[in-house]
C-alpha cells in the first residue's frame, strides 16, 4: 500500500503537495507573506506570466490574470492606506496587512 501511495505522489506530485510547497513552485517567482494586525496571515505572487495569485485559508486562487485583468467573482488585493486588504478568501477578510520581509521567498 505504501507503494502505491508513493508512486502515485510520483505520478502526481501536484496532489501530494501542500498548497504552500505548489505555490512556492509555480514559475519561481517570489512569495510574500503578508501580516494583519489581526494576527491572520496570506500569501500573495505575481507570476512570471503576469497572473497574480493569493493563498488564505487554505486555498489558492488567482486575482488577476495574465494582462492583469481583475478575475470575475475572484478574491480582491486592494491598497488600505500604508498596507493592504484581501477579501473574497476563506478566513478573511484580511485587513491592515504589510508584507513580512523575514518570511519572503
């Protein structure tokens, strides 16, 4: 059984990943975590495609895509004042969040 289950992560390494490790993958762009003075954290990317991406609550979603279109029913990434705000993700919504420079990769 334990051979099966490795040769399957094998087969598809995607589907053994945690979201963190396929996200730090995705085209080797950098990851910002982003810390809320609410003690919640994200992630955010742009890639190297021009998508931007954001991981919160356990999900991974694109914000925009590759011509930096918004996309339809998508989370928002949005300026709030010095830091940012993320909504439409679970757990959020994020507020008053600044980028950990201790924690990028």
């Amino acid at each position: 059984m334990r051979f099966l289950l490795l040769a399957l992560c094998g087969l598809t390494a995607a589907g053994c990943m945690t979201s963190e490790d396929a996200l730090r993958l995705r085209h080797g762009s950098p990851l910002y975590t982003h810390v809320c003075n609410d003690g919640k954290t994200f992630m955010s990317r742009q890639i190297i495609s021009g998508e931007v991406e954001v991981t919160a609550g356990g999900r991974t979603r694109d914000v925009a895509d590759g011509d930096g279109n918004l996309i339809p029913g998508g989370p928002r990434l949005e300026p709030a004042g010095e830091a940012m705000r993320l909504t439409g993700m679970p757990g959020g919504p994020y507020e008053t969040c600044v980028i950990d420079n201790e924690s990028t990769g």
